[in-house]
C-alpha cells in the first residue's frame, strides 16, 4: 500500500442509543430503529434529535401492517393490504402492485436527548418531533442540525405520497419546534446547513435524486438569501467516488477547519449479488473555506466502514450513516446510524481525517466545480 495515504483509525466507538432503549410514541407499536442522529453542541454537552422508526406490533395472517401519519386527524393509522397486493422490496418497503407506488413498513418521528459527555445519553427532551402535515404521512427521518447564530436549525426528511422532500425546522431549546416548510422538493434529501453565511449568503449541501436514471445521484451545493430561496445549484461529488457506486449523499453539517470546510459524506455501493441492500461507508470532504462550490479534496477510500458489531447487524446490515459532527478541541466526534438500528459514535482525531483527503487527480471535474464556470 505504499503511497496510498493511511486509513484514520477511529479512537473510540460506542453504542449510544438502541432499540430497546426508547419507549414507543404510539399505542401497540414497537421501536425497532433509533437511528441517523442529527447532534450537536448544547448547554456544555451535545443535544442529538435521533430518528426513532415504529412499526405496528400486531400481525395479520396474509396481510402486511402499513403504517401512516393520518394529518387529518393527527394520529398514527395502518393501512393493512393483503399480501398478494403488494410486492415486498425489502425490510423497508414494499410495492403496491396496482399503482405502483411505494410504502414504508415503518414511521418515523424525531426524540431529543441530551448527552454530558457526547459518549453517553443522560437523558430524553420531553417534546416527540411528530409527523404534523400532509408531506409527512410516511414519517420524519434523518434530522441534521446546524447553529446559526442562536437558533437551532435543523433539516429533515420529509416523507409521503407526494415523494421524498427536505424541511426545515429550528428550536432555541429543544423544547418547543417551529416549522419552516420544504426547503428542497421531491426527490430531494441529505440536506446539511453550513453554520455560517458565505458572501452574505447561506450554504447547503444536498442530493437531488434523479428519476430519469441518466446518471446516479450527486452531492449538490446551493446557496440562499433567507434559508427558503434556494439557487445557484451546483453539482460538487459524485462519480469520481470510486467506492459510491450506487448513491452518495452529504451526511454531516460542516464544520470550519484551518484547511477547509469538513464534513463527512457517505456513499453506497450496490451489492454483487442480488437481495441485499449493500454496505454504506463514509468518507471526508474538504471545501473552499470562502468559495464552498470548490471541492479542495476527499478521501478516496472510506474512513468509516462497517465494523463493530452492531454496525454489521440489525435491520440493515453493514450501514454507517454519519449526520453529525462536534470537535473537541483537536478530536471529533463523529455522530451516525448504525445498520438502520442504533445510534453510534466514533471519535477521531481532526488532524488524521483532514491528511485522509487527497486532491487526487481528478482536474477533469475541478473546472465544473468552481462557482461561476459553465
Ligand atoms: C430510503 C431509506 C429509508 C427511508 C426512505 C424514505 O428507502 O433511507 O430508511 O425511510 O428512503 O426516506
């Protein structure tokens, strides 16, 4: 391996949140993933809004439980199709064979908790982020946090049958949430918020997901004047990833470094053989402190892989799913979904994570990325 840059090793991992540790929201359900933390620094801690996905308890000879948010009514429902109906896709989903359409086999809504130590959960914030609207029906999922000034604001996941949108949402205490609406439509998610304007404007990173399949989904970057309007779309990472075959998606909000932006991406690679889902890795990226549209470096092989135990098994195995980053002085701790089951958190060291990225030889892509150029 000479010449190949090393591996930065994690420091420390531990399982922060599992399964079992989180009471279910709703009546005759179970929790069977909590999961895609959004984490940040709060009150001389880390505060996490972790995705806690449920599904319905209750089993039915020949029929499969489809859960909903019904926003009418503001409760959680089931939808029970008979099994020759729909088309299994896997533990996640399935299809309704009629008209084609997909739906989850879980919902999703958000749980504050609150870390001294950012290694373990000292306790939950009383206040559920529910599904609260027609876009939500299928759940709330994958939050990202980022501080602006004295808000909190965080990015989520927006699910129904109006397709896979992002929203905005902020808080200044983990207490009561206020609402922004969509800020990307359908398909469009791993959206993360620089913490700072860049030229008097806001920054953020996100995935348009194509349907038309003329090339596999990019990292974008976008900018706003107000956090509602988004424009100059630019297209940042995608397939000079070697290892994100299939997908690849901006996972942890960045953080400012002397050498550039940080944050941790991840990408997926669809399995050799049928069935599965595949492994999802992640790998650092540093941008332009003052022009964030130029792509400075990546890591060529992932940092993170599936390893531990329970990031190789649960309800999806071999899954690493960073959205959330704190530094503590020269380390970070990086926040992430475990096989789409627990919360983890790996620490590394800021400086190994930063020497990971290469500017590789990749100039063919460099003139696309700078702000400006066609
Ligand atoms: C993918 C996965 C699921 C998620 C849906 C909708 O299938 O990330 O976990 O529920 O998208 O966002």
């Amino acid at each position: 391996m000479s010449g190949m840059k090393t591996t930065p090793r994690r420091i420390l991992t531990r399982c922060l949140l599992r399964p079992a540790d989180v009471q279910p929201q709703f009546e005759r359900f179970e929790v069977i993933g909590t999961f895609n933390p959004a984490a940040i620094e709060f009150d001389d801690g880390v505060v996490l809004l972790v995705r806690v996905a449920e599904r319905p308890t209750e089993t039915r000879q020949r029929y499969v439980a489809l859960p909903y948010w019904n926003w009418q009514r503001g409760g959680v429902a089931i939808d029970w199709r008979r099994k020759d109906e729909v088309e299994p896709i896997d533990p996640r989903m399935v299809r309704i064979k009629s008209s084609g359409q997909i739906r989850l086999t879980f919902l999703s809504w958000l749980l504050v908790a609150f870390s001294r130590d950012g290694f373990t959960i000292d306790s939950f914030g009383e206040k559920a982020f529910l599904p609260a609207n027609r876009y939500e029906a299928f759940g709330v999922e994958d939050p990202r946090l980022t501080r602006i000034d004295d808000r909190f604001y965080f990015t989520y996941v927006a699910v129904s049958e109006h397709g896979v949108a992002t929203s905005l949402a902020s808080t200044a205490d983990f207490k009561s949430f206020e609402r922004h609406g969509i800020i990307f439509c359908p398909e469009n998610k791993d959206v993360v918020l620089f913490p700072e304007k860049i030229d008097s404007q806001y920054v953020a990173l996100h995935r348009p997901n194509m349907q038309s399949h003329f090339g596999i989904p990019e990292i974008w970057i976008a900018r706003s004047p107000d956090l509602y309007h988004w424009g100059n779309h630019r297209r940042l990472l995608g397939a000079e990833v070697a290892w994100a075959t299939a997908k690849i998606g901006g996972g942890t909000p960045p953080i400012r470094t002397d050498r550039g932006w940080l944050t941790l991406f991840h990408g997926h690679a669809r399995p050799d053989a049928g069935g599965g889902v595949g492994e999802y890795a992640a790998a650092a990226l540093l941008l332009d402190l003052d022009q964030p549209e130029r792509v400075i470096g990546f890591s060529p092989q992932p940092v993170m892989v599936a390893e531990k135990e329970f990031e190789r098994s649960g309800f999806l195995p071999d899954i690493v799913f960073p959205t959330g980053l704190v530094r503590r002085e020269d380390h970070l701790l990086v926040y992430y979904g475990a096989a789409d089951t627990a919360t983890g958190v790996a620490q590394y060291s800021l400086s190994d994570l930063a020497a990971s990225v290469t500017p590789g030889d990749w100039s063919i892509f460099r003139r696309e990325n700078v702000f400006g150029e066609k």
